[in-house]
C-alpha cells in the first residue's frame, strides 16, 4: 500500500469484525478472540476506531467510557503501517470521544516492556501510577493514567497532538 494513500478513521461496527479478528491474530501474543470483539462491538459506553487505507483496515483503537474514566482498551498499528502517526490519530479521536462523553480521565494497561507503547502513551500525558505484577503472564502490566483529560492545559497538549 502507497505510503501517500489517504488514511481515514471511522467508527467501527460488527460489520468489521472479520478485519479486526485478522489483524489481531496475525500481530499479537495473545490475540483478543472474535468473542471478545463481538462483545466490545456490541457493548454499551463503548468506542472503536478503525484507520482505513481504502477498504483495508490499517489500525484500530477502542476505548471503555466508565463513566469519568475513559478507559483504552486495545491499540494496534499493523505492522508495515507504524510510524506514520496513525496511533496518535486514534488516541485523539478516541480522546474527543471521550470528552463528548463527559469523562475526565484517561487510563490504561500496557506491557511494562513495551517501549513503543510507553513513549506514545508518554506524549498524551499518560504516566505510571502502578504495577499489576504478571498480568500479562510473561509481562508485568503498568497502569497508566492522565488525569483532567477535560482541563485547558490538557487541550493544549491534544492541539499539539493533531
Ligand atoms: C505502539 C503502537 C500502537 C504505535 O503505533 P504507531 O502508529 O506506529 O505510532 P505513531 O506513529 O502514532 O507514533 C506516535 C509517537 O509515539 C512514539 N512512538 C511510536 N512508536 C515508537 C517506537 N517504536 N519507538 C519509540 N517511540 C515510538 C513516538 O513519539 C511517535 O512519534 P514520532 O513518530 O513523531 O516519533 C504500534 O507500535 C503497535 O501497534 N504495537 C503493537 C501493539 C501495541 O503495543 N499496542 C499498544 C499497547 S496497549
């Protein structure tokens, strides 16, 4: 896929679910089953977001809204498309979503070894306040927060995110 493609988010239905089960499978340890994504789909307070080349879905990201706490469920990237800003497109989308939804903090779980994940997380404010100690199985998870997501400084910082 040329890099020049256009990329565009939308929200995610159960119509995608063949797309997302694909890429889940082909790119994590520890994959989400089509179960799981039947059930965030069709959830209440839930967000999922897709970035599409075209028709093929590039990325995605969801998002749990409890009620002052957005909480980021899944993130991922395909592989051959990192790097070019589509994780950080995601998290602000699922950020304005958030904030139409009245939350006021951001939080989430990622593998304490996971450095991509850790320095993007980083830009958005997010910092470790614990550690679930083999949450993971092989990885200790650190949970992460942003708190007052809804304040000015925090939307200065979303602006420069853009
Ligand atoms: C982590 C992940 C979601 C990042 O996706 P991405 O689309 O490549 O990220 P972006 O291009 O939006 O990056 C935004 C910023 O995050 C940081 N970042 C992203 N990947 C990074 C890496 N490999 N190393 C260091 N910093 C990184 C950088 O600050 C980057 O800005 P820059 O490219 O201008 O330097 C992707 O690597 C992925 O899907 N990994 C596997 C699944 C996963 O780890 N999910 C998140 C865990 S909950």
């Amino acid at each position: 896929m040329g890099s020049a493609m256009t990329v565009e988010l939308r929200k995610l239905s159960a119509a995608d679910i063949e797309s997302l089960v694909a890429m889940e499978s082909a790119n994590q340890a520890r994959p989400w089953t089509r179960g799981m994504f039947d059930d965030e789909l069709s959830g209440e307070n839930r967000v999922y977001l897709g970035a599409f080349g075209g028709n093929s879905l590039l990325a995605f990201a969801g998002m749990l809204l409890n009620g002052e706490e957005a909480h980021v469920t899944n993130l991922l990237v395909a592989p051959d498309q990192r790097r070019r800003g589509l994780a950080r497109r995601l998290l602000v989308g699922l950020i304005d979503e958030a904030l139409s939804g009245g939350a006021k903090h951001l939080t989430l779980e990622v593998r304490s070894r996971n450095e991509a994940g850790i320095s993007l997380y980083r830009r958005f404010g997010l910092a470790p306040v614990g550690v679930r100690k083999g949450y993971y199985g092989d990885d200790d998870a650190l949970v992460l927060w942003a708190y007052d997501i809804d304040s000015p400084e925090y939307a200065k910082r979303l602006e420069g995110l853009r």
